[in-house]
C-alpha cells in the first residue's frame, strides 16, 4: 500500500486482538491485489453497553487505482455482528468480492452486453403481402404503411 493502514475505533476503546485481525485481513487483500492505495478500516460500537449485545459496524474504504470501493453496512438486522471479529470477518469478505469484482473489470473478463435496439408496434395496419424490411426501408415505409412505432418504455 502507498498509504499506510489507517485503523479507528469509535464509541470504544482500542483493541490490539481486533486490531491484529484487521492487519492480517488488510494483508490478504494486499497480496491479492497488489496496487491497493490505501485501506481505512472504522471499527464502531453502536449503541455501547457494559453488558452483552453491543452491535459492531465495521466500514472499510478500499482505494485502488481508478475506484473507492467502500464497505459498511448496517448491523441493526445482523444480530451476528454482536461479535466484533464476525463483524470484521464480513466487512473484509464484501470487500475481497468487490476487488475480485474490479479485477475482473480490469482485465476485461466482464462481458459488456450491447442492448439491441427494440421497439414495439403501437398501431398498424398492413394490406398485402408482409416481408421482412431493413430500418432504411422502414423509415421511408413507414407513412406509407400507417404504423407508428414507439420505444419500450
């Protein structure tokens, strides 16, 4: 990393165990991914008690060349995230999925679907024989056919 990893605890006092997990986890990303920028980790304690279920919030913002890939997500409906080291082990997994996700971008693994152009018949009505037509031909057909094309909303 350019920039050295950047810890924070909020509404909690500093644990070194969590802080370890959190060096260990910032070095599998990095070995992963070997032009991570900078990686901000904020560990937080919501609603903090001195008995059993305080819920963890564990953010982490991932530079990387071209993209922030931000991570955090709410642990009020996550009972799990009682635990402070589930709460990191999360956090760090969305954010690995997110640089395999990047990566495969980069390297042009994602397969970018062109939509077709489309189109529906609102009203029309034919006499004759139907063929199939280029759009050239359908726009200097059109009027002549009475058919008013509108796009798919």
């Amino acid at each position: 990393m350019q920039v050295p990893l950047q810890i924070t605890f909020r509404h909690m006092d500093t644990w070194e165990a969590v802080t370890t997990r959190i060096r260990e986890r910032a070095e599998e990303l990095e070995r992963f991914f070997d032009r991570v920028i900078s990686c901000r980790v904020v560990v937080e304690c919501r609603h903090p008690r001195d008995i059993k279920g305080n819920l963890f919030r564990v953010g982490v913002d991932l530079t990387v060349l071209g993209r922030e890939i931000p991570v955090g997500r709410d642990p009020m409906g996550h009972r799990a995230h009682e635990d402070v080291y589930v709460a990191v082990r999360d956090a760090f997994d969305t954010t690995r999925r997110l640089l395999e996700d990047y990566t495969r971008e980069a390297r042009g693994d994602v397969k970018l679907h062109t939509v077709p152009d489309h189109g529906r018949v609102v009203r029309g009505w034919f006499s004759g024989h139907i063929r199939p037509i280029t759009m050239v031909q359908f726009e200097l057909a059109r009027s002549d056919l009475g058919i008013v094309a509108a796009p798919r909303p």
